[in-house]
C-alpha cells in the first residue's frame, strides 16, 4: 500500500466537479473518471457534498460498461451537481432550513 499522493487530497474541487460535468455530457473518459474516483476516495468533504457518490458511480459505470444511463438518472444528477456548484460558490451564507 502506498501513501496517498497529498496532491490528490488537494485537488481543487472545482476541478472534480469540471470531471463530473465531462463524464455526464461525453462519452466515457477514462482519465476524468480516474480523476474523480481518486478524488471521491480521498476526499470526505466532497462526498458530504454531493451525497451522489453512488449515483454518480453508478452512471459512471454504465458508461464505461458500455450502457446508457437512463436519462432520469442524468437530470437528477445535473440538479443534485448544480446545487453543489452554488453552494462551493457562494459558500456557506445561503444557508437552507430544511
Ligand atoms: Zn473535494
């Protein structure tokens, strides 16, 4: 087992999310789903953040797999990425009551 490249840990999140974004509207793109596999592994914050890491590993692989991935599960997704997109943006401020 090796250490965990601290660069992986650090990589801006905004960059993970540029990676979700890629593998939702291209084809399976094996370095961006390595990318934030990686990520997703070694980053906690982002994985509280989305809450969608199954759903998203999910599509992933039903594209990588070769399947569709059901146009549902796409738009669910594209909601759920855009709401995190304007929470990393705005920050905390816009708090929610749930
Ligand atoms: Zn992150």
């Amino acid at each position: 087992m090796s250490d965990i490249d601290p660069e992986v840990t650090q990589l801006d999140c905004s960059a993970v999310i540029a990676d979700v974004w890629l593998l939702l509207d291209n084809e399976c793109d094996e370095n961006a789903r390595k990318r934030l596999q990686g990520h997703l592994d070694n980053c906690p914050s982002c994985l509280a953040h989305y809450g969608i890491e199954r759903q998203l590993k999910a599509l992933v692989n039903r594209k990588c797999g070769g399947d569709q991935a059901p146009q549902g599960l796409k738009d669910r997704l594209r909601i759920e990425i855009r709401k995190t997109v304007i929470v990393h943006e705005y920050g905390e401020q816009n708090t929610d009551p749930r």
